[in-house]
C-alpha cells in the first residue's frame, strides 16, 4: 500500500474521547474507532486538518464529520470501483495513477463549498488540485449526502420532503419554508439559458435552492439548485410541497 494514501484523523470530544478514522484508499478498506487519550493530534495535509478544527469552516464539529466519513465514504468507493470496472481495461482495477484529493478532501471540500459557496477554483488551490477534480468530486459527493438524508433522531432519517412532512405532523412542530439565494458566477456567453440565472430581487447572477426547516432553526431539507429567476411558489410546486400541503395547515 502507498504511505500517502492513509489517512489518520484524531479529533477531540468532551475532554479525552478521541475519535479516529481510517481511510486505507487503495487498499479498499474502512474503519472507525473511538479511543480515549490524553493529547489531541491531527495527521493530514494543512487544509485538512485547519477545516475539521474549526467549526466556522464546515458548521460541523470533528466528532460529526467522522460519521459521514465512515457511512458515505465506502459507497464512495463502491461507485468508484463499479465505474473502472465498467471501462474496457488493459491493467487490473486500482493499477495505474492514483488520487491526489482522497475521499475525505473531497468530502471536506463539498461541505466548505456548500456552507459558504467557494468557488471550485479556490478550493482547487486549497487542496493543490486542478478546478475539475474538484468539480467532479462536487458531482460525485453530493447525491452520496443527500441519498444519507437528515438524521432528526436515533435511527430516523428524512431523506425526502415528504418524509419531513410527515415528521414535522407527526411531532406537532411548524415548519419553515424559504427560497435562498446563492450568488455565482454568471454563465458563460452563448449559453442558451444565460439570464434565467439573474435574480429579479438581487440584480445578480445566483442559483436558488427551497429548504425547509424546523420553527427551532435546524435544517430538515433542501432542494437541488434552479436558477435564481425561478419563484419560490414555481419551486414549492416542482418539489411537491403544495400537494403535500394542500390537505392540511400551511405555515408561512
């Protein structure tokens, strides 16, 4: 096995419990444990270990990205395998070059991009990799986080907008519902649908998602992004919200 391709997260918790992650990459293998040590250590690349130390940069803390490091990250590997062996081949499955941006860098870099809309060139310079590595690794990360859903308790998870309908009646909670905008880059000239993008109440180039959350704050769903010249009552009705609603009390 290739020493670069190990990858060991030590992170603390409530004083002395150290959560350890293991990522063996090419020897297609995985694991989680907790220890309990009296020191902290982060083994990494800088980017790495500066983004699951501070909360600010992912809004989630080091003890919660190892979860879905371990859950997400061997369906990662899966698909990553079904896709070599699917291509005619010369050279067995894991011969040949490797990753530079190891699945846990491409986790960290969905989750930075999301939380704060970087673009891919910058977190192209964070990790030292080219604009389209990180661009694919976007594609390939972000329908693995929201196939894993919302965990709200113990062994229950919303994976879709039904299922937080029928949660939020179920526990007697009023739900919100907004459109947010995330301002981007404008699309490049030629493209056929270039001014859908404009936001009518911003006056800029943006991308829209509708998210729905708890009256407490937490978020419970969002939607995959539509340009920002969509309103948001075009957006409830793609996403079925006003058939789900339509039967019952509607919050505003």
């Amino acid at each position: 096995m290739i020493p670069d391709a190990r990858l060991d997260v030590h992170t603390i918790t409530n004083g002395s419990t150290v959560v350890l992650a293991n990522e063996l990459v090419h020897g297609w293998r995985w694991r989680v444990e907790t220890l309990i040590v009296d020191h902290v250590l982060v083994v990494g690349n800088r980017t790495r270990a500066a983004i699951i130390r501070s909360q600010r940069i992912t809004g989630l803390t080091p003890a919660v990205i190892t979860e879905p490091v371990a859950e997400i990250g061997p369906l990662w590997h899966e698909c990553y395998r079904t896709v070599l062996a699917a291509r005619p081949r010369r050279r067995v499955v894991g011969a040949g070059a490797k990753h530079k941006l190891v699945f846990v860098d491409r986790l960290l870099a969905t989750l930075v991009h999301l939380r704060h809309g970087a673009t891919h060139d910058m977190l192209a310079c964070w990790f030292g990799v080219d604009r389209s590595t990180i661009t694919r690794a976007f594609g390939e990360v972000r329908p693995l986080l929201a196939e894993r859903g919302c965990t709200v308790a113990t062994g229950q998870r919303l994976r879709t907008v039904a299922d937080v309908i029928d949660y939020l009646g179920a526990e007697g909670r009023s739900g919100i519902i907004d459109g947010t905008e995330i301002r981007g880059r404008r699309p490049a000239a030629g493209r056929k649908d270039r001014e859908k993008f404009i936001s009518g109440k911003n006056k800029q180039n943006a991308v829209k998602s509708m998210v729905v959350t708890d009256a407490e704050g937490p978020l419970l769903f969002c939607r995959p992004a539509e340009p920002a010249s969509c309103a948001d009552i075009t957006h409830a009705r793609k996403l079925g919200l006003v058939k789900l609603l339509g039967g019952g009390r509607r919050e505003r």
